[in-house]
C-alpha cells in the first residue's frame, strides 16, 4: 500500500564519484523499511562532462539514461526527472561516495561503491508473457472528467466472442505503471493475460502522473485515486465488447481499499476483488507491519517496543488533528521532545537522529499517508453489497492476515453481504508469491511473480459470477 511500505518503486537513478576520477560502474544499497534495492551507476565521460545510465538489477532495467550528471566542486549531482530524482554525493574514499538520495521530496542516504565485479543478472520472471498473445491487446486512453486528467492503460479481451465480462486492475501504493511494475516483478501483466486467456476481458492503467497518464500523483489520496477507478469502470460501458453489467474491479494492496470505497457508492461495481485488502484502519496496519517486518528483518525487541511507542503517539496526534496544516508542526514537535528514545534505534547507515526525525515526519505528514492513518474501511467495507472475494496470504507482513481477515469478516457480517469470501491463502507473501519469510527483501529473489494457485483461486471465483 502506498508506503504502507515506503519504498521507492519506480525507476531509480544515482552516480558515483572519485577525487580523481568519476568514470566506472558504481554499486549501494537503497535501504528502506525492509526493502534493500541494489543501484549501478555507469558513468562516463563525455567531451561536455559527464554522462550516466542506472542499473536496478532488481527491478530488471538497465542501461536508464540519466538527465545530467556533474562533478563540481568537489560534489557530484545527478538528476533523472521522469522520477523526479536527485542525488547528491562527496568523496569519502578513492572508490566510495557518500550521499543523499531524494525522490518526491523525501530524502534518504545512500552509500555507493566502485564495482569490481559485472553485477549479477536479474532474477528471471518465467511467468511473464511473451507476445503474440492468444487475445486482443488494445492501449487505450480515457477520462477522468472529475479531475480533468487522462489515464493511459491496456485493455485485453479474448478475439473471439463479445458480450465479455471485465476486471478492472487497481495498482497498490505508489506511483505505478499499468503493470504493476514493482522489484522486478509485472503482476498486473501477469494476472491481466491469465484472465483474458480464461475469457474475461482485463483494464490495466498507469496511475495517474505516471508513464503515460497525466496528472500529478504526489498530491493524490487514497479517495483521488478511486476516481481514476471510477472513470475506468465509465470507459469500459463505452465499449461494444464488453457487458455493461459485469463490470468489477480488482485491487491489490491500496487498490483493495479502493475498490470497496467505489462499489459502496456505486452500483455499476458487479463485483470486487480484494488483493490483501486492509480491513484495519491504517494506523494499525503501520504498526502492525512495522513490527513484523522490524523481527523478521533482526530488529531487537527493544527497538521495536521503542518505534512502536513513537509511532502510536504520532498517530494519536494525526487523528486528533484533522487540520493538515498544523499536524506536521505537532508531529515535529512531539518528536524533538524525545529525541533520547532514538538514542539506541538502529538508523539508515550515515543518518543522524536529528535526519531520522525530519524523515519520519516527512514520510508521515504527505496528504496521503496523513489520510490513510486516520481511514478506517470497516464502515465502507459495511456497505458494500455486491459479491466479494477477499484473499491475503498468510505470510503477508504488509497486511498481515490473522488480523485483516478477522476484520474483513466482521464488516461483512456486520453489513450482512451473504456473498461475500474471505480467504487466507497458505505460504504466500503481500505480491501473493510462493515464498519463505514473508519479508519484503525477498521479493526481487523469487522466479515466481503471482502463485498459480491465487490465479486459479481468483479465476474459478470469477467464473461463479
């Protein structure tokens, strides 16, 4: 869910420097909240200065041009403004650099070194299909009337036939291309050829503010957001191939709080499908995950009774204070009158506490997160009328499932939604892959981007309706 892990999850961009020489392919580590993505940075020299391209071997891509990159006095600035990227370093030594890495306005340290060795190959992704695919594949564009922008996505149906029933793909937190693109992984790729194969037809778009919708993401809440959703579910009415009235939507993640929001107030929602939709409010879900992911990640107890003090305290302050305005000032101020509670946290490498309290709050007081931890969905969840599967895998630390499925079922209870499914599916994580831990650093590791098993799950489901 948008930063229920805060991660960045789009392209990334970042350079290193030496005193004498910059030129090379240099390596570190963007840690953050359990996710640890490995950066390479080839750079050049050119007859103007210098020139760059990134590898996130994690994410698959290579050979990313950057805008610029420039060695002047002594410090090295490379930018990348389709992430709205800057990364700024100093030498520490004759093969590493020390900088910091900022992305939509929040910043974070970031280490680099010389590589010595080519960087391993990215982790392969068999699932993924290749064209020509058995189906139609159509890039289309539609409108948000609402908020006067232009979603841009992919819509699959099966050649043969009309008259089909359609799903709505809804991407979780942050800003995401119509795949779903996140740690090397296309589960939306995934999930959109599967359906089309067994006879549905799939909308898949760009957020609003990426690749190639318009818009601004950085502004946009939770609630933004399910317009975008809604004006799919409008587009798709439109069209000739699709049955009016078989119209759902499937959300992953934050997707699985929206979808729910729209078929509350909107009838033409046939059905939804919750991909470890919360049904906690969001504060608990943070700190929920902040636990889990702190212990499986080796974070001692003591520390994650500290954070987990701090953030409930913060949190009571946000939905206390419903002024966005003066909620940072609050925030900030709580934070620097217990500055000896970080004293023995374990930091970022290179942040000092004074840099953790003016990141935590920044990460903490954006529109949207300042929303989400005051959200609760269990009243909207209570509306919802139409069919619902609701699945989450067991080893899911970013909604755990214990928890959220003992919070989905009371809300459908409560509502009374006779059709409505909660299921816990067995060894899958929060992409619902087939996996160890559960823990967010795993999954650029594994081959398997969305488990055969929730494939069939969701499909069979469909089919019932």
């Amino acid at each position: 869910m948008k930063k229920l892990i805060s991660i960045v999850i789009c392209i990334l961009a970042i350079t290193g420097i030496q005193a004498q020489d910059i030129t090379g392919s240099w390596e570190g580590k963007l840690k953050l909240n359990g996710i640890s993505l490995r950066i390479v940075f080839n750079v050049s020299k050119t007859d103007k200065g210098y020139s760059a391209t990134m590898d996130s071997p994690d994410q698959g891509a290579r050979g990313i041009p950057m805008n610029s990159a420039a060695f002047e006095n002594n410090q090295l600035i490379i930018e990348y403004s389709a992430a709205k990227i800057k990364y700024t370093a100093t030498p520490v030594s004759a093969d590493s650099i020390s900088g910091t890495f900022v992305q939509f306005g929040q910043s974070y340290p970031l280490g680099m070194k010389l590589a010595k060795t080519a960087v391993a190959p990215p982790t392969k992704h068999p699932q993924e299909p290749i064209a020509p695919f058995p189906y139609t594949s159509e890039n289309v564009k539609f409108q948000n009337l609402k908020d006067s922008l232009t979603l841009a996505g992919t819509l699959t149906f099966p050649s043969n036939g009309k008259n089909f029933p359609a799903v709505i793909l809804i991407s979780g937190s942050g800003p995401q291309n119509r795949d779903e693109e996140l740690m090397g992984h296309k589960p939306f790729l995934v999930i959109a050829d599967y359906l089309t194969r067994q006879g549905f037809a799939v909308l898949r778009y760009d957020d609003r503010g990426t690749a190639g919708s318009t818009g601004n993401f950085n502004t946009a809440t939770t609630f933004d957001l399910a317009n975008d959703a809604e004006a799919a579910i409008s587009y798709l009415k439109t069209r000739k191939e699709i049955n009016a009235k078989k119209i759902g939507l499937m959300g992953h993640s934050e997707g699985g709080l929206i979808a729910p929001i729209i078929a509350a107030r909107n009838t033409d929602a046939a059905f939804i499908v919750m991909l470890a939709g919360p049904g906690l409010s969001g504060g608990d879900i943070l700190l929920l995950q902040q636990e889990l992911i702190g212990r499986t990640n080796g974070m001692s107890e003591k520390d994650i009774t500290t954070t987990r003090e701090i953030n409930t305290e913060i949190h009571k302050i946000i939905c206390n204070n419903p002024n966005n305005d003066t909620v940072k000032a609050k925030v900030l101020n709580y934070l620097n009158s217990v500055p000896e509670k970080y004293a023995d946290v374990k930091k970022p490498e290179g942040m000092t506490t004074q840099q953790l309290i003016q990141l935590q709050t920044s990460q903490l007081c954006t529109p949207w997160m300042l929303e989400f931890i005051r959200y609760n969905p269990a009243p909207t969840l209570e509306k919802v009328t139409c069919p619902v599967l609701a699945i989450i895998g067991s080893k899911d630390l970013q909604v755990p499932s214990k928890e959220n499925i003992a919070a989905l079922t009371n809300a459908f209870n409560k509502g009374n939604n006779k059709k409505a499914v909660v299921k816990e599916l067995d060894g899958l994580n929060h992409l619902f892959q087939t996996c160890t831990t559960g823990a967010p650093s795993e999954y650029s590791t594994i081959e398997e981007t969305f488990s055969p098993m929730a494939l069939k799950t969701i499909s069979d489901w469909l089919k019932k309706q």
